[in-house]
C-alpha cells in the first residue's frame, strides 16, 4: 500500500486548497445556513442521475487506503493515503475540525480537477450530523449550509451542502460531504472541485461512493 506523508503532498493539496475553496475572505456562516434541516432526500443525488458502475473498491485489504469503511471508485480516480506529521508546519492541510484527512482520490486522471477525500473523526459514540457540523464548522468560509438525513449504501448516514468562497474566480462554489459512523470513529467523504461547474461533473464519483459504501 502506497503511503505518503502530508508535507509529500504540499504542493498539490495547496494548489487544489488555492483554486478549489481555500479563502481567506469573511469568515462563518450566513443566514443561509440552516443548521437544523433533517430532510431525507440527498441534495446531489437531483443533479446526478445515477452514478457510475465501480471500476475498484476503496478501503479494503490491499487498497491504496485502509479505512474503516469500503466504497466504490469511478473509472480512473486514483486514490492515495495520507498520512499527517503531528506537529508539522503543514499539518493543518490535514485537519478540519477534529478530524483528520486519510485518503485523496484526485479526479484529474479521469478529466477533471478535484478530489474525493476520506476524513476521520474520533470517538466511536459521535452520531453522523455532530461529525459533520463539526467538519463544516472547520471551514470558516462555509455558507447556505443544508443538511439532510441519507443512507449511504445501508449505513445511517448525514449529507451537507454548502458553499464556499473561490476567490481566484471571484465567485462561489458548491461542496458536499456526507459522514456516517463506525466503531473507529467517524469517517467524513467530501468533494471539493476547482468551481461549481467542476464540481457537478464530479458528483457521479461521490454518489458512487455514497451509493456502495459499507462499514469495514
């Protein structure tokens, strides 16, 4: 299994962090946020259609990743573990609220320029929505917040959607995450983009994920 350290990865995940939602413009949320919304439907799942065939599995024994959870990968998305260096001047690339990045799946492969990153949370007893409220709540740019109750696969899981501020483009983008929980923990699965036209032409690999993810 292929592992590299965070400080390996600087110069990609800060060009990905520069373009793809990295602000540094305002701060919290808006009155768009709706920080109780308990809806059932899955607010990409309207854009996508049905997601893609898996061309691989994630997670498992012998992937570029050992999660604590199993999901499908779309064609040509290539995955890689990530490992943060405590203490190192770069480790908070890898950390957003309490939870810490495990795995990037970059789509640039496959044709576009995003990616798929796996987060893991602490504490066995964290239910899906705390887990991701505290991820979104690490993304101090994150506004008209929407999330909504989802399975994925047939575990209990919470969507989020939300916007964020892409300063390049001047001009502001769509992300999703969804979380669900696990005996190690909570595991976060967001997807970024470079713009919200990116984004949407990614969202077939995320709800593949969503879609084929089962608990390791």
């Amino acid at each position: 299994m292929m592992r590299v350290t965070l400080r390996a990865l600087i110069p990609a995940v800060a060009a990905a962090l520069a373009l793809a939602g990295c602000s540094s413009s305002g701060g919290g949320t808006d009155a768009g946020v709706d920080p109780g919304g308990t809806g059932t439907g899955s607010p990409a799942a309207a854009a996508t259609g049905v997601a893609p065939e898996k061309s691989a599995t994630l997670g498992g024994k012998g992937s570029a990743c050992a999660l604590p959870v199993t999901f499908g990968l779309a064609a040509d998305w290539k995955p890689q573990a990530v490992e943060v260096e405590p203490g190192s001047a770069f480790a908070e690339l890898g950390q957003q609220g309490s939870a810490t990045m495990v795995c990037e799946i970059d789509a640039k492969p496959a044709g576009n320029i995003g990616y798929l990153r796996v987060w893991q949370g602490k504490g066995s007893g964290t239910t899906p929505r705390a887990a991701l409220e505290d991820f979104v709540a690490g993304d101090p740019n994150a506004s008209k917040v929407a999330y909504a109750e989802m399975r994925a696969g047939s575990v209990a899981a919470v969507e989020v959607e939300y916007t964020v501020n892409v300063e390049l483009l001047d001009e502001r983008k769509t992300e999703h995450a969804f979380a669900v929980s696990t005996p190690a923990g909570p595991v976060v699965v967001h997807l970024g983009g470079l713009d919200s036209q990116e984004h949407e032409e990614m969202l077939p690999a995320y709800e593949l994920a969503k879609r084929t993810l089962e608990l390791g």
